[in-house]
C-alpha cells in the first residue's frame, strides 16, 4: 500500500497533473493493454493532447459540459482524459438510456455536446431525445483524429438558454438514480476521482507488474476509478469490451490480469456457471469490490483460487470508503484513512444499527451536491457529514457491516434503479390505472423489478405486451421481470401508494423471463 504521507500529497494534485507526471517520470510504464493493441502511458499522454486540441477546435473548451458515452476503448479514456484537460464538465452517458430518463439527464445538465459512436441505438437514442425536445442540433465526426475515432460523432444541440450552476472544483457530473424522483446528477471534484482510484490501490494491494481486469463500463464509477490505478502505481489495465460469465476466466488469462473488480451479483453469476479448469487457469490474486457474502466469498476462494477484498462506498463519497482485508466477518471493513464515518440511529451514534454517515478528513473528498436539486442536496448533506441512505452496524473491532438500504431504491445487475422512474413511464400506458415497482429477491445476487399493475377500467393487461411497449422508453435493466396485476393498489392516508403492504413475493406474478409461462403465475 501507498504510505499516508504519499497519499496525502496525491490527493493534492490534479488527475491530468498525475498523468502529466507520470508521463514524464516513466513514459514506457504500461498503462493499457486490451484485444487490438497496447498503451503506454507516455503515449497516452501524447494522445489526450492531440484530442484536447481537436476538441478545441469543435468548440470544447471551459465551461462545456460534455456528454461522453461510448464503450469501452482507448479512444473513449482519450477523450476523457481530454475533457479534464480542456476544463470541461465530463458527463458520463450510461448507453442503454431511453426515452424519458435520456431527455431528463441531458436537459439536468444542459449539454452542450454529446459524444456517441455513430450508428449505435446511443446514438439513435440521443437524436430521439432532442427530436423530443424539439432541440435542433449539429453532428460532427472526430474522423480527422485518424481512424480509431472514424466512428465517433459529436452531437451539438442548441444552446440552452440557461445552465445550472456547478461547485468549484467540479470536474465531473455522474448521474446516479434518484429513489423519489428521476436521477440526481453527482458533482464529482478532481480529489473525488483521485481518492475513488487511491481507495481502490488499498483494497487491492497491488506490485509492481500487477494488471487490472477492467470490464466495468467506463461510464460508471467503478470503471472509471479503474483508468487512474496506472498512474498510483506500477500496474496496468487489461481493458475488455463488457462482462461476460461464460468468457470471463479465459478472457481474464487471455489478458493476463491478476486483479478482477467485482459488484452485486457478478460473483454469484461465476459461481452459476459450470466448472471448467479456465476457472483455475489464470493468474488472479485479488478480487475487490462490493456485495460479497460470507457464503459467496468463501466459495470463490475455493473455487476460483483467489482472495476477496470487501468494500463499502458510493458515488457521493469518492466510491471507496471502506476497506475489508481481514476475512467475511469483518464485513465491509474500516475506514480508510481520509474518511470517517458514523451512524444515525445507533444507541450512541457509532455503535448499534442506524443510517452510514461519512465525511472527508481533507475539503473535496466528499460530493459539493446534487445539480441543479438543492432539495436533495440539503436533505443528504448534514454538516459535513453526507447522509448515505445506507444502513449499517459497526462492530466492536469497529469494522462496518452493511445492512441495506433505507430508500426506494432496486438495485438490480450493478445498477441503482429509481422505482418513481419505471412508475412514471408505465403509469402513462392508456390500460394502466395504477402502478408501483419494488425489489425482490434475484436468484442471482441483488435484486429484480416486480411492477404492480392496476388496470385502468375493464380494460385487459397483457403484461408481455406492457413491457414490450416500454423497451424504448426505459433502458433494459429498467423493465421489470414479474408483473403482478391487481384490482386497486393500497394507499396511505395521503393517497401515496403503501408500498409497505405490497408483496414482495413472485407467487402471482407473471415472470417475463419464462417464455413457457406466457400468462401463468411464476412458480
């Protein structure tokens, strides 16, 4: 691990200041490595350069704000990298956005560009949203970088007349579902980029010659935190296009990583395929991350030969708060050094059960807000400690266990899902009176969408139909599996629905995953 007086003085820095840095002092290191070609970070250095001057000239410069969604590439962390440095709000685009949640994240941030690879359904989606908007807009290529970047197109919508307001320091927006309400737009600071990949080095303890297996989208902030692990320490990046549980151990040798990243239930999704000797034939150590049990954690040791590092964070908190290197027992672990936490609710605010507090030991290490929401900034932030929505215990050695969490909120395949965002969309179907989305128990670590649906009048419901008519408005981890339909739904005294009462059961539900059922309650 990096000595404190080390981190202490990264943490002081500038992500493009390090790459610059590290550029300088070691320009041959590795950085990346994926299927086509490898990367040094001198090279990548010069890259970032040469896209943050053509940028310029497309009108990217200080004060753009900057939708980036492509997948995983070495043109993609380029022109990332190449935002930072023209001192542009870097907005990363979650590509499976539809419809609504699309319109409301690119009017929430007022963007002024949006970067797509042309001829994708992002890209579609994008042209669809403005269209919506009735927003005219330009498209340029960035195919005079060379041809790497011939299939990228920078989307210019018309100016908005007014743009919210970021905090000082801001270097980044990262849209995070809202629980009550449509996603919350996360301002990142520089110093929260950099603490989210330090927090990282000290849950995974790499050496020098170390490679990081990045299959995460570069969109979330469990992949982006990924890119700056190069420039802490001597170790490299073995990128792959996404995630896949049949592929996943001989891509990882292919690749020759030795440290996997894992969320929610990818672990359980490994465990479910069927033995192979690939799963032993790799060079991983480490795998780090968050939502192991002691059940899943004991068996991928077993199995898979490697040793898992549990974590605790979020996107408001630099990612990585909490480090567990100690064993399943030890739950999500301790505090890293710069950060504190405590809970609400306990018998004496750090014992016992209660809401996970956390604040920064150094300004800019936990969010300034939500853009453009005062309202759910006030009611997250507490002082200088941030309200997580989280639950949990701290144990007498003061390791955290999580307990879940406290709002409504599915976490479904690595993914925050707002229930008020499926709700609103189906709630606008002509055949649908009423409707409510809860998570249930997934076979497969976390959770999945049941929608209760009332229909409107004697009109029939068909729920195949219904989710049918939502692909394209809602992206694909949005749509629920089982539909349950009902003749009215319980309400509360003030005519919200009490989401309490609702089964959280699939007994009656149709399961829309089963193509047999067609109809039939799950079983």
């Amino acid at each position: 691990m990096v000595e404190l007086s080390v981190r202490t003085q990264i943490l002081r820095t500038t992500v493009r200041g390090l790459l610059a840095d590290r550029a300088q002092s070691d320009p041959d290191r590795l950085y990346c490595i994926d299927a086509e070609r490898s990367v040094c970070v001198g090279e990548l250095d010069a890259e970032v350069s040469r896209v943050a001057a053509h940028l310029a000239e497309l009108g990217v410069g200080r004060g753009a704000r900057v939708m980036l969604g492509l997948p995983n590439s070495m043109p993609h962390i380029s022109v990332l990298f190449a935002l930072l440095e023209l001192g542009a709000l870097w907005v990363p685009l979650n590509v499976r956005l539809r419809g609504a949640p699309l319109e409301h994240v690119i009017d929430d941030c007022a963007a002024t560009h949006v970067i797509v690879r042309v001829g994708s359904e992002s890209e579609d989606a994008v042209h669809r949203a403005l269209a919506a908007k009735r927003a005219p807009f330009e498209q340029q290529s960035l195919g005079g970088l060379g041809e790497a970047y011939g299939g990228i197109g920078v989307v210019t919508p018309s100016r908005p007349e007014a743009t919210p307001d970021v905090e000082s320091g801001t270097c980044a927006v990262l849209y995070t579902s809202g629980t009550t309400g449509p996603a919350k737009g996360v301002q990142v600071t520089d110093r929260m980029l950099l603490a989210s990949a330090l927090g990282c080095v000290e849950a995974a303890g790499p050496v020098p010659g170390d490679r990081m297996y990045l299959w995460e989208p570069v969109y979330h902030i469990g992949g982006a935190q990924v890119l700056l692990l190069p420039l802490f320490a001597d170790v490299s990046i073995a990128m792959a296009k996404g995630f896949s549980a049949s592929r996943f151990w001989t891509d990882v040798a292919h690749l020759d990583a030795t440290h996997i990243h894992y969320l929610g239930g990818i672990l359980q999704m490994l465990l479910n395929q069927p033995p192979s000797p690939a799963e032993q034939r790799h060079r991983v150590r480490v795998g780090w991350g968050a939502g192991a049990t002691p059940s899943i954690w004991a068996q991928c040791e077993r199995r898979f030969g490697i040793t898992l590092r549990e974590c605790y964070g979020m996107t408001e908190t630099s990612s990585v708060v909490t480090v567990n290197r100690d064993g399943p027992e030890f739950g999500a672990g301790l505090p890293l050094p710069w950060f504190e936490l405590r809970l609400d609710g306990g018998d004496d605010g750090v014992r016992g059960a209660g809401e996970i507090l956390v604040r920064g030991t150094l300004p800019g290490l936990v969010t300034p807000g939500y853009l453009n929401n005062p309202a759910a900034t006030s009611k997250a932030a507490a002082g200088e400690w941030w309200r997580t929505g989280d639950l949990g215990r701290v144990a007498e050695t003061n390791h955290l266990h999580f307990a879940g969490r406290s709002s409504d909120s599915i976490r479904r395949r690595g993914e925050n899902v707002s229930a008020w965002e499926v709700e609103n969309v189906f709630a606008v179907h002509p055949n649908v009176a009423q409707c409510a989305a809860v998570g249930v128990a997934a076979e497969v670590g976390e959770q999945e969408i049941k929608l209760f649906v009332a229909p409107e009048g004697d009109r029939a419901v068909d729920p195949h139909e219904l989710v049918r008519w939502a692909r394209e408005r809602l992206a694909d981890f949005q749509l629920p599996r089982y539909v349950e339909l009902v003749g009215e739904l319980p309400l509360t005294p003030s005519r919200r629905v009490a989401k309490g009462q609702l089964s959280r059961t699939v007994d009656a539900a149709i399961d829309l995953h089963d193509a047999a059922s067609q109809g039939k309650p799950a079983s």
